[in-house]
C-alpha cells in the first residue's frame, strides 16, 4: 500500500495549497509561482531527452507552442462549449473545467509528440549533432507559421482562452513528470538510456534498440512540454509567438545544463532559481540581464557539472520508494 | 560434425577502394574456440564488426544457426545471441558496475515502458530479477565487490572484465572478445585464460577471440584462423598455425621466412 501513499499526500498537498496559497501570495508572487511550476514540467522533460540519452535538442519551446495553441484552440473551439454543457447539466463547473482542460492538455501533449515523432524519428537514426539542427529549425518553422496563421491569432497573439489552469493543475502535471521520470531513471529503460548517452555504439551492441530508444524519448519530452505549453495558455489566457522563439528553448537548456545533466533534483532545483533570478534581479533595472548572465557564467564555472551533477536527492529521505522496491 | 553456428560465406568489405577484408570463409561449430590473428590492420576487428552488424558485408553472408543476420542492424543480432567485447574498452562510464552489467540483460526484461513508467509490480520484479542475475554475473567474473562502484573506478584489467561481464548477460550463444588480453601483465593473461576456459563450460559458450598474445592465442584456442591484409591465408590447429611458412612470413617479413 506504501506504492500509493506518496502520490496520496502530493494530491492532498496540492489540493489544500491551491486553495490556501491564493489568499496569502499576492497575485504577482503568485504569477510567479505558477511560472515555476511550468517550467519545473519543460526543464524535467527536456532532461529526458539531453540529460538522460545525450542528445541534444534545442527546440523544446517549439514543442511547448505546439501545445499551447493547439490545447487552446481545442478548448476555444468545442471545450467551451462541452464545459457549458456539462456545466447545465448540472456538473460543478470545478469538474466540467476540470475535464475539459484535461482533454486539451492530452490534445496538446499528443499534438508536440506527433510532431517529436516527425521530427524525431529521421534525426535520431543517425548519431551525432543532427537532432540539433533539426530541432532548431523545427522550433523556427512553428513559430513563423502561427506568427502567419490569422486563425490563431498570428502576430497579434491569441486572446481569450479561459483561465482553467491553476496551482493544482500546474504542479500536479509537474509531481506527475518528475514522478514518471523518477520510476524511468530507476528502471531498465532509464538504464538503456544511460547507456546510449555514455557509449552509443556499445549500448546497440549489447542489443539495445538505440533509434527505438532515442525516439520514445523524445516523444516523451516533447509530450510534456506540450502541456506544459497547454498550461501556460491556460493560466495566461493569452498566448503570443513572441513568447515562443528560441530563447525560450535556450533558457530550458540552461535550466537542464545548470541543474545537472540527467539530474532530475536538479531541473527542478534549476527550473525554480532560473525563474525567480530575473524576477528578484528587477531591483536593478537595466543591469537585470547582465547580472542573470553573470551569475550564469559564475555557476558554470564553479561547477561545471551542474548543481546536483548525476545525483540525485535521496528519495527515500521523503518516504518515497527506492530502486529495486518495497515489500 | 555438427552444423556451424556461425558461418562467414565469402565475406568481403569493401570501404571505397579499400578491401579490408575479402571473400572471407570461417564456419564455427558450437562450442569451438577459435582464435583470429594477424597483424595490425589485417581486418580482424573488421571481421567483428560484419558479425555483429556494425558494418554490413559489402558481398557475402553471414549466418547464424542457419539464418542470415548480414543486413540485420547490430542491436537484433545481438539480440540474436551474439555480444561482444571492444578493443578499446567501451564501458558506460557513468553507470555503477551492476548498471553496466544490467544494460545487457535489458533484452530479458519483460515489463513494458509503462509499466516502468509507472512502477507497476509485474516491473519491480522484473527489475528485481534482473539485478540479482546482474550481481550474479559480476560474482562470476569476480567483481561481486565492485557492483556499485563506477565503472571508471575499476582498475584496466578489471574493466576487461566488466566488459566480459557485461557481454555475457546478454546471454550469448556466440561470444566475440576483441583482445581480451591487451594491456594485462603475464599474471592477469594466466587468470584471464583460465577464465576464459571457466566461463565456456559454465554458459557452454562458443567463442570467436582476436588476440595478440600468442602465448594466449596458443595455449586455449582449438583452432586458428590468420588474416593478412584481409585474406585468410592460413586456418588450423595452434601447431599448424605455429609452423605454418605462410604465417611466419606475414608476421615477421619474407627475408626472415626465407633465410
């Protein structure tokens, strides 16, 4: 029974936090907040695919815009009106939302891992570099076809989807990526995946699929940056391509980089520095960035590694399971 | 005489004008050990590479127990039953002894990516199973003490072993040890040729072995094969092979051979 008492306290947690958390935080802290919680979701699963298996992909922001506008187009177009729906049959609203914007989220996940699967599958039978490039291109192409799509909104950005994100949403999807990619790194399959990292060619000697490999994990990664990318529409209830261009994808590489590759701790601890840093820098005004660069520079230097390196905090500190299971 | 287990039919490959190995024939039958020598450059790793599918033959097949595998991509003709050890030691450097060992078991799993993913019981006894059979293989090959060690940590002619270690959870029929005994002192060859001859009659294993250190080469290989300049130019038993003209020249020059 222990397997299931982790995922009870998190859901309870994050119930009452959702609840309490509004009415201590002001909105902005809030905002804030939620930001983290998002970007804990993009950096752990941008950690599966150039943490975990070494390749390295840098359009992780195109994955995440997919998600987006097709979770908010689908909501726009028919999750309103099923909500409104269900909500006149005599559903709670928290309920029909709830569901509605869950379906969006699947639909947005399964859209950028349709298009990780595209972009996946012909660069990663190949070793080496390409996936990068590809990747790269990949991310640009998204964004300048919805900056030219007038039905998403273009370069005037896509107003108006409601706001059915919140706080459990957001951190229950990130407790679900980190839980997932936990029970991966433990498993045989995180282990195949540590071993095309270290020595491709030894890893498909020993008969492991490295294309079958490389690919789950990428479509993996880009699933969640998908909804990710729903939750981030969700909360905002506005989305604009500005948000989704290349930096956006360097600022989760350096979140995976700085936290430690394959280091699930550290995405998370990174994900949460690397987004209240710009907020807490505000102080300085026009130095902001220069300072967030510096201090960048600084960590890489002092610890080349990343934050938490390969390790990882001791699970079984929290009551969790350890590799090879409980009785 | 038993079927081969492996069979090389006229095997060349051809890298642009580069023959590195031609219309090569070896039939090994199962439970044979034999031995593949030449000198630097000949096509010996060449030759591994074709079995194992990292190259596929530019003509020829090769077959296993009777069906083609030339053509099939490395990771199923391992699957196939045929692991391998590399010259320059290829070990998973981040990865604990145990890991490393437990990559090549991977291919015995039976639970499924989900039920991984989601830490399902039928996966955490799969996973169970799996490390003790790992740990096992380590104890085999002496390095029960090692297992949470990285891989790095292992001194050289411990890493050759890992390396053995590891190809042997994939559980092989055939097994491929690119110069097992490069870079060991006498004392570890001694142990290394008597762990070889162990772990043969421990897995009734077949075992296909390049090596340079004749005194290796000679003393546990029933049968030898010599590649110069990709052709075969001489096969037999080790004192064949020893008074064999042909192999004198190649390894040390005609002048020598003929004076």
């Amino acid at each position: 029974m222990k397997r299931f008492l982790a995922p009870a306290i998190t859901l309870v947690a994050l119930l009452a936090l959702n609840q309490s958390l509004p009415r201590f935080l002001n909105p902005y802290y809030f905002q804030v907040l939620i930001l983290v919680g998002i970007n804990i979701t993009l950096a752990v699963s941008l950690n599966l695919v150039n943490g975990f298996t070494g390749q390295f992909s840098i359009g992780h922001a195109g994955f995440m815009a997919a998600g987006a506008y097709g979770s908010a187009m689908f909501t726009m177009t028919f999750g309103q009106k099923i909500a409104a729906a269900m909500i006149a049959a005599h559903l709670p609203p928290v309920v029909a939302q709830g569901a509605m914007l869950l379906a969006s989220l699947l639909l947005g996940g399964g859209l950028a891992a349709i298009f990780g699967y595209l972009v996946g599958l012909p660069s990663l039978r190949l070793r080496g570099d390409y996936l990068a490039i590809v990747t790269l291109g990949f991310g640009e192409i998204i964004r300048v076809i919805i900056l030219n799509v007038d039905a998403v909104g273009g370069a005037r950005g896509l107003p108006g989807i409601p706001q059915w994100a919140n706080f459990f949403w957001v951190f229950l999807v990130a407790a679900i990526v980190i839980g997932l990619a936990v029970n991966l790194a433990n498993s045989t399959h995180g282990r195949a995946l540590f071993a095309i990292r270290d020595d491709e060619i030894a890893a498909e000697a020993l008969g492991v699929d490295t294309t079958a490999y490389k690919v789950t994990a990428f479509v993996l990664g880009s699933f969640f940056a998908g909804v990710a990318g729903g939750l981030f529409a969700h909360y905002l209830s506005y989305l604009n391509p500005s948000t989704f261009t290349f930096l956006k994808s360097i600022e989760v590489i350096a979140m995976v980089v700085l936290g430690g590759m394959g280091s699930i701790t550290g995405s998370v601890l990174a994900a949460i520095v690397l987004t209240l840093l710009p907020e807490a820098l505000r102080a300085v005004k026009d130095y902001r960035m220069v300072l967030y660069a510096l201090m960048l520079i600084i960590l890489m230097i002092t610890r080349p590694q990343g934050l938490m390196g390969t390790r990882e905090l001791s699970w079984a500190l929290f009551g969790g399971r350890r590799r090879g299971g409980s009785k | 005489m038993s079927a081969p287990l492996l069979h090389l039919e006229k095997v060349t490959m051809q890298f642009g004008g580069l023959k590195a190995v031609c219309d090569f024939e070896l039939a090994i039958r199962p439970g044979e050990l034999v031995g593949l020598i030449g000198p630097n450059g000949a096509g010996k790793t060449t030759v591994f590479n074709v079995i194992t599918g990292v190259y596929t033959p530019t003509r020829g097949r090769v077959m296993l127990d009777g069906a083609q595998v030339s053509g099939l991509k490395a990771n199923r003709i391992a699957c196939r039953g045929v692991t391998r050890t590399f010259q320059n030691i290829r070990l998973f450097p981040r990865l604990t002894c145990l890991d490393n060992v437990a990559v090549a078991a991977h291919q015995h799993r039976k639970a499924g990516l989900a039920s991984a993913l989601f830490g399902t019981n039928a996966f955490q006894r799969d996973e169970a199973l799996l490390r003790a059979q790992s740990l096992e293989m380590l104890q085999v090959l002496g390095l029960g003490d090692y297992a949470d060690a990285m891989a790095t940590e292992l001194a050289y002619g411990q890493q050759r072993r890992l390396e053995i270690a590891r190809a042997l959870a994939g559980r092989p029929k055939l097994l491929l040890l690119d110069e097992p005994a490069a870079g060991l002192n006498p004392q570890e060859s001694e142990e290394l040729m008597r762990l070889i001859t162990e772990i043969r009659r421990r897995f009734s294993l077949t075992i296909l072995l390049i090596e340079h250190d004749m005194k290796v080469v000679m003393g546990i290989c029933e049968r030898i094969a010599v590649l110069d300049y990709g052709l075969m130019i001489a096969e037999g038993s080790p004192s064949e092979i020893r008074s064999n003209p042909k192999v004198i020249e190649a390894y040390l020059g005609e002048d020598t051979a003929h004076a």
